[in-house]
C-alpha cells in the first residue's frame, strides 16, 4: 500500500493543531514565546493562518520547518470526524494530546514508506512492508487506544529497520563510487557537528549524517547520493546544485529549512521550495 500521499500535509482539513498543541519560542523562529495549548497569535477563525503567505519574510522559519506528516488532517477528519477543538473544551487537550501521537506514528510511517521504495529485497522489504501496516493499522484506532501506544517501543523496532535499511543503502553507493577506496571506506570517522563547513571537498557519497548539525554548512554541488540525512539539521545549508535526488530519509521540512536553487537534485518524494526561485 502506499501511504505517502496521506501523509502529505493538507491544512484545508485540519484544525491548525500544529498552531494550538505545540509550544514554540520567537528564538526558534516562530512569531511569539507560546504555551503548549495556547492557539498562535495569527491563527484565524477558520483555522487558517494570517501570514502564511509572508512566514519567511517576517523570520518565521520555525514555522515553515515544521512538518506534521498529514497527522493533523489525520486527527482531525479521521480520529474525531471533523469535531474541533474549539467545539468541546473539555476535550481539547486529549486532542492535541493524540494529535503528538499521530505526529510520531506518520514520521515513522513516512520513513518506512521510502524506505520500501528503495527494493532493498527480502527479507528487510517484507519487514519493512509488515511494520508500515501494522502502523497505519494503530493510526485508525480511537483517541483512547491511540494515547495508549508505547511509542518509545515501537519507535525503537522502526529505527533498527531504518538502520538496517541505511547501511545497504550506504554500502551500494560507496562501492558504486569509484573515488573512495576500500582504506578511506575502513578509516572514515562519522561527525556530527558541521556547523558553518565548507564540505565541497568532501567526499560524502554514501555518508552516514543521520542526526548531522549542518546548518549553515556549504554544501554547493556536493553529491549526496546514498547519504543518510535522518534527523539532520539543514536550517541555512546551501545545497545550491547539491545532488540529493538518491540521498535517503530526507522530509520536506529539512528542505523547507536550506537553500537550495534550480540545479538542486532532490528525491523524488520531496517538493521543491516555490521561494527557491524569488530568494
């Protein structure tokens, strides 16, 4: 089954959860400091925002960063069948509660979703296709047992796929690139901080960055084919001509957060930035 474009994010029929639930600060780029609960400051009445059209003129980029998998539509079409938060205040908070479930259970849905793209063959593909079910199956259930899921247990199994998947991926693009040797293979040491680097001359073809700080990095036409860019930070990375069309577990939210133009390769799955063109 293919869940991708469930797990596109369609604010037309959410409620704004994501403006509501989550706390936020002006430091992280979002409009004021705000508490978890408390609905943003340009959350209109119909749930729409006020300056979604200008967020990253007015240095919101906390907010053009984030990314919600679909789970708000989810929540709010699926889960409570179109009933809002503002019609019940006696259940309001159960419901952002269940929408930061959701949230986890389509990140995770969207990972194992590429990762079946990639036909890594059996038995991982069959693993792979298995857990997505069972996942999508625990995103259906009512708001009681959805706040019941052990995340942290079932995360843990999804991020054993993922790594499994990873290091095939890894493997074939580093053996595939001609340029790296067997001894650069066996000595290269993972880095996590990249902050302000100039990585143009670095070879990172198959390169493991899951969890990287490569923000504000220089990336310009680097290949990132094979790469593993899981939970890394691209806030301000310029991938201008950066080739990432092969790299893996890449959201729209780390895209939405770098600078990219024109010559930017992305996966196919990702959508390129319409403010790509006027910045």
């Amino acid at each position: 089954m293919d869940y991708i474009e469930s797990l596109r994010v369609d604010c037309q029929k959410c409620f704004g959860y994501c403006c509501v639930a989550l706390y936020f600060t002006a430091s992280d780029g979002f409009p004021t400091n705000k508490d978890a609960g408390k609905p943003c400051i340009n959350l209109k009445n119909d749930f729409s925002c006020a300056i979604h059209q200008n967020l990253r003129k007015n240095g919101l980029k906390g907010c053009t960063s984030y990314e919600c998998f679909g789970a708000g539509q989810k929540v709010a079409q699926v889960t409570y069948g179109g009933q809002d938060w503002r019609q019940d205040a006696d259940t309001s908070d159960k419901m952002f509660e269940v929408f930061l479930v959701m949230r986890q259970l389509h990140e995770m849905l969207w990972y194992l979703s590429e990762a079946m793209t990639l036909h890594l063959g059996q038995p991982i593909q069959d693993e792979l296709s298995n857990k997505a079910s069972e996942i999508y199956r625990l995103s259906l259930l009512d708001a009681d047992n959805l706040m019941a899921i052990d995340l942290t247990k079932l995360r843990d199994i999804v991020n054993t796929l993922l790594h499994k998947t990873s290091e095939i991926v890894r493997k074939k693009a580093q053996n595939d690139h001609k340029k790296i040797s067997k001894q650069q293979q066996k000595t290269d040491k993972r880095r996590i901080d990249y902050i302000g680097t100039d990585l143009r001359k670095m070879n990172l073809v198959g390169a493991d960055l899951r969890g990287a700080l490569l923000i504000a990095s220089d990336l310009r036409g680097v290949d990132l084919k094979g790469a593993d860019l899981i939970g890394a930070d691209l806030r301000d990375a310029d991938i201008r001509s950066a080739n990432l069309a092969d790299s893996i577990f890449v959201t729209q939210a780390q895209i939405n957060t770098a600078k990219g133009d024109s010559n930017t390769k992305l996966p196919k799955l990702i959508r390129r930035p319409v403010y790509w063109d006027v910045e």
